[in-house]
C-alpha cells in the first residue's frame, strides 16, 4: 500500500508560516490584500472563493470582492479591470476565468498588472515563470504540486519527471518548475505513443490531462510518486469528484500518492496567499 499524501497538513504548515509573514508587515503598517474580481456567480468560483476569503482570514491578511453583474460590457469592464490593477491597496489579483463568451478574455487578462498577477493570468506572468524569474508567480495548482513534493522531502533534482498533461494552467508551468529544480522532465500527452510506457518511467508522475481515471495500473510500477491534479465528475459515483487517477488500481502499486478530493487541491488557496504575500512584499521592498 502506497503512503497518501494529504494536502491539509501542507496547507496548515504554510498558514503558520504565512502568518509570521503577515505579521511582519502589519508592524510596518503594510496590510496584504488580494482583490478577487469576479464575473456574475458560478457555483464553482463561489466555491473556490469562499475557500479564498476563509484563508485569508487564518493568516490574517485582507481581502476585497469586486463583484460584476454576468452581463457587464467589455468597456465597462476593462475600465474595471484598469481601477482595480491601479488601486495600491490591492497587491495581488485573482480574476475567475473563463469570462462570460461576450467579453474579450484575452484583452482582459493584459490589462492585469504583472507585478499583481499572482495566479498567471497575464503572458508576462507566464513569461516570468520560463524565463526562471523568481518575481513571477506560477499558476497556484503546479505551485501547489512543488509545495506538496517540499512537504513531503520527495527530492527533485536528478530525478526521472514525467508530467502528464501540456496545458498553460498546470502542464506547461509544472514542467518549468521541476526544471528550475533540476528534474529530468518528459513532457507527454494524450497522443504521445506508448504513453502508458512513458509514463512507467517516472520517479515522480504529476497527472493533470483532465480525465478522470485515465491512469491506469499498467501506467506505474513500484517505487513511483504520483501527484494527481485532476479533478473531474466520478463516473462511477454520480455526484462524487475524482482524479485523472485510478485509485484504487494505482495505489497498492506505487510508493506515494497524492488523494482526490483532500490532494493537491487543498493547497491551492494558501499558496494563493503566499503568492499575493509576496508581491505584497516585493511591491514594499
């Protein structure tokens, strides 16, 4: 049977830590503040954002909602944007995508200031993270993964990392970021040939292709850590989420692995808040 690693106990590690941070700026009157902008009311940002603003409250740091009706006008919301990128109490932005189809999302996300894009939403933003540079902040889900592989003592550097999955939100990032660690990364996807193959010769498989149970026993072998990022409609449990794993057939083979739901997943808002934390502090150097 594999170890599970759980992310509560990561999540409450950096809560402590962030809290020192938070404390340190307060006694220089400095207040950290995410500003969350979000486009009418999907049950899945309402979710996410509650997780937000409760984190925020334990590491006692602010946080404002900037609320905009589903209907909202491209022109009204660009200038929307502009105010909140230009309020110097804000000092990291979340911004809830994808944005209703009538407003030009990829215009929106470049008027985001880059030194406030704490989740990646601007191409500077993602620029930063494969140009190696530490001001830039990855997508909070691959940050999320490095935490988890941190917590863990699951050293990187020298090791075999397949990452299966080439999206721009975890994919792509989470390659970068075991590189800048000195991992061995194959970049694989749904049509790469004998992917099941390739994916036995990990030391460390991160699975975030979107597919729910695609990773299957003949996917592992003994020895391997697999983080799984999915988070997908079980189709066997109506009404229950899954990952891009197959639990039950991949955990009595491989030495660690990550649980969907209580994985990845619930490391995301704290490294939200450590991210905004730290533009916090970059934009008061």
């Amino acid at each position: 049977m594999a170890e599970v690693l759980k992310g509560k106990p990561v999540a409450d590690a950096m809560k402590e830590e962030l809290k020192q941070k938070v404390a340190a700026l307060k006694e220089r009157g400095i207040t950290p503040t995410l500003g969350i902008v979000r486009v009418g009311a999907r049950p899945d940002d309402l979710f996410y954002e509650g997780g937000a603003k409760k984190t925020c409250d334990v590491v006692d740091m602010a946080y404002q909602v900037f609320e905009y009706p589903e209907d909202i006008s491209q022109e009204d919301f660009e200038q929307a944007i502009i105010e909140v990128g230009n309020n110097k109490a804000i000092n990291g932005i979340l911004m809830f995508a994808p944005l209703p189809k009538h407003l030009d999302e990829k215009k929106i996300r470049t008027m985001i200031p880059v030194a406030k894009d704490v989740d990646c939403l601007t191409l500077g933003g993602a620029a930063k993270i494969f140009a190696d540079d530490p001001t830039g902040f990855p997508p909070c889900t691959p940050a999320a993964c490095m935490d988890m592989l941190h917590f863990y003592n699951i050293p990187i550097k020298g090791k075999r990392c397949v990452v299966l999955g080439r999206s721009l939100v975890v994919g792509k990032p989470v390659a970068m970021l075991l590189l800048r660690e000195h991992g061995t990364v194959t970049i694989c996807h749904s049509r790469t040939l004998d992917l099941p193959g390739v994916c036995r010769e990990a030391e460390i498989l991160i699975a975030a292709v979107g597919r729910a149970k695609m990773v299957k026993a003949n996917f592992v072998k003994p020895g391997q850590i697999v983080i799984d990022v999915g988070i997908n409609e079980d189709p066997d449990r109506p009404g229950k989420y899954c990952g891009d794993v197959d639990f039950a057939e991949v955990e009595p083979i491989v030495e660690k692995i990550t649980p969907v739901p209580a994985g990845v997943g619930s490391v995301t808002t704290a490294v939200l808040c450590k991210q905004t934390i730290m533009a916090c502090e970059l934009q008061n150097a």
